[in-house]
C-alpha cells in the first residue's frame, strides 16, 4: 500500500471494534482534499509534457534512474560567428517561431540512456579510448544546412563540417566502441557533422522552400570565412553532470 492509499483509507476510514465493552467507535476526521491532493501528482509526467518544455517531444520516455548521455564537441560562438549566423535567421520566413539553441556544439553520438551505475566506467573508458587515439585537430564548417530529427517533429538551422570531418568520424568511432560495451546504439551510420544553433517546430519540408534554401546558402558565401575550429578537448553530457576529455595522443 502506498502513501496516498494509506491516506485515503485514513481518512475515510472508521474504527468499527471496540477496544473494551465500555468504549464506542468513532470514525477518523478526514483528511484535508489539498493534503491528499499533494500525492496524486505525478512527477514523470512533468519529463514527457511538451507544453513544459517549448513544444519539444522527448525522443524516448523518461526512466527514473537512466540519465540521458551524448557526446560531442563545443563550438565557441566568436563574434564573426555570432554575425553569420544572426544574418541566416534573418533569411527564414517571419512566421517560423525560431528558437536558439542552448548550447552550440558537434554530436559525436546520439542521446542514449546510461544507468547511473554506468556513467563512471563508461567515462573512464573514453576518456581512455580517446586520449591514445586522437590529437587535437581542427575542422571549419563550409555551408548551412535545414535538418530534421528522427521523429520529424523538429527542424534546425545548422553549419555543415567539411574539413575535419575524418577525424571527427575517429572521434565517432572511439565513442561507437565504448557504446557497444553496454549495447547502446551507435552514431549515424553516414555522419553528417554540423553544429545546430537554431530549431523550430514541425518539419521544415513543410515550410522551408527552395528560394529560401538559396537564400541562406548565398548568406553563407557572402561571409568569406570558415571559421576553423580548434578541437582539442571532447565533451560528455550525462543528465547534469559534464565530463571533458583532452586530447592528447
């Protein structure tokens, strides 16, 4: 029996037995609604309930104790960056509710789930893997690209890798083998690298045209720039704990 149960029957409940002959029964008090009300909450529905979180659905429903995890690298938004791309918002059309990213980086995995037990020897390991098999590189982004998630629930604005991207599938193929170990899936099997700094709802087929397509592209070109990326440090996200591993092999 659980604590609201065990509540609810206090409160509706009556004692019917008499201790002796000489004292009657009577029945509980019951309990206030908003006291009982306080157990009839569910937390997990908060996790799934996309009006708390802008609209966006969960790839796979919350699990107390698995703690989603994905590795990646950090992209430094410098203020030429920043400039690209506040002048690729501006080519999308006015009625697409855009939203920045939180962050700016390059996926190196999907999202997956660790249980909490895993998150240190799972880390341990890559931070292994990683530094005997990768130096620090650099890579550049060479155009924008519109992509869509699995569920194509989401579309983002996002800089495309060219250069670098073979060392950053090394990168992919370290964390690939240390997901393997705990039968986790692996990263995309034709990687396509970029760094997302900006999403809408719903599938951008749907309202992206193809003069729009253009628009951003020739926005790009007009930058005269690569900006190149200095890879020297991989990150991990597991719930809110960050890990950093330095390349040094």
């Amino acid at each position: 029996m659980d604590v609201l149960d065990s509540l609810k029957q206090y409160g509706s409940s009556s004692s019917s037995e008499e201790e002796d002959e000489s004292v009657q029964s009577e029945k509980l008090p019951a309990l206030p609604s908003s006291l009982l009300s306080m157990f009839d909450h569910n937390d997990d529905e908060d996790h799934d309930n996309q009006a708390l979180h802008g609209g966006k659905q969960r790839s796979f429903p919350h699990v107390p104790g698995n703690w989603a995890t994905y590795v990646y690298c950090k992209v430094p938004l410098s203020d030429d960056l920043t400039s690209l791309m506040s002048s690729l918002l501006g080519c999308l059309p006015p009625d697409i509710n855009v939203e920045l990213m939180d962050d700016s980086h390059i996926s190196l995995s999907r999202t997956v789930t660790l249980q909490y037990h895993w998150i240190q020897p799972f880390t341990d390991d890559l931070r292994q893997q990683l530094a005997a098999k990768l130096s620090p590189f650099t890579c550049s982004f060479s155009g924008v690209k519109i992509l869509v998630n699995d569920e194509r629930t989401r579309s983002f604005l996002a800089l495309s890798v060219t250069s670098g991207s073979q060392q950053l599938q090394s990168a992919v193929d370290v964390v690939d083998n240390c997901l393997k170990e705990y039968s986790l899936p692996t990263f995309y099997e034709d990687a396509c690298f970029h760094t997302s700094f900006a999403w809408f709802l719903g599938d951008a087929k749907e309202v992206i045209s193809d003069s729009v397509n253009d628009m951003l592209q020739r926005c790009f070109s007009e930058h005269q720039s690569s900006f190149p990326l200095l890879v020297n440090t991989i990150w991990c996200k597991s719930g809110c704990r960050q890990f950093q591993f330095q390349l040094t092999g």
